[in-house]
C-alpha cells in the first residue's frame, strides 16, 4: 500500500486539500491492488472532460457543490451526499462553485 502522505490520527476530510485560484487539485490518500482513495479541490468553473473508467467509483462531495453528469444525466451533488459512478460509462465533473470531494475507486478482485 502506498500513501502520499499517511493519516495516522483523526482528520477532517475536508482539511485534506486547499483550493488554488483556476485550477483541480489532487491528493492520493490511498492506492493499492484493491483501489485508490484520493481527495480533490475544483476551484469555480473548472471540470473534468468527460471520460471513462474500468472500475467502479464513489464520488463524495465534502464541500461546495458539484454538478456531475453521468452518462446523459446531470447530478448536483452537495457536501454530505455521494454518487456511485459505474465502471465503463462516460462521466464528467463541473465546479459551478468550488467544491471538495473524496473518490473512491474499487478495483475486481
């Protein structure tokens, strides 16, 4: 197991990562054979382009709200709610505002 930087007491996941003016910011918290955990601030109006992934995900929104669209659906997603983001369907994320969020990723064993 690798860590960017271990989480050996309690924290407030939303003290995990800082926003930066005009951009997304990322931090791994845990990646291994079994999937990765990693923390990201999106500053207003930035976004992921829409893309796929082979494994299923947990979108988890700490703080700010996110609009995430999934395959033709949109989502906002607030601080507290999460979102599932199945495996192989195109996704993206927008910042109408700047947002927090934790993504699991769950890799087959």
């Amino acid at each position: 197991m690798t860590n960017s930087q271990p989480i050996n007491s309690p924290t407030a996941v939303i003290d995990l990562i800082e926003y930066q003016p005009d951009s997304i910011v990322s931090r791994t918290l845990i990646s291994d054979t079994a999937g990765t955990a990693s923390m990201f601030a999106f500053d207003k109006g930035q976004s992921l382009s829409e893309h796929t992934a082979p494994y299923d995900a947990l979108l988890h929104v700490v703080d700010g709200l996110a609009a995430v669209r999934i395959a033709s659906e949109t989502h906002n997603i607030t601080a507290g709610q999460l979102i599932h983001l199945p495996a192989n369907i195109p996704h993206t994320v927008f910042a109408p505002q700047q947002f927090k969020m934790m993504l699991t990723m769950i890799r087959p064993g």
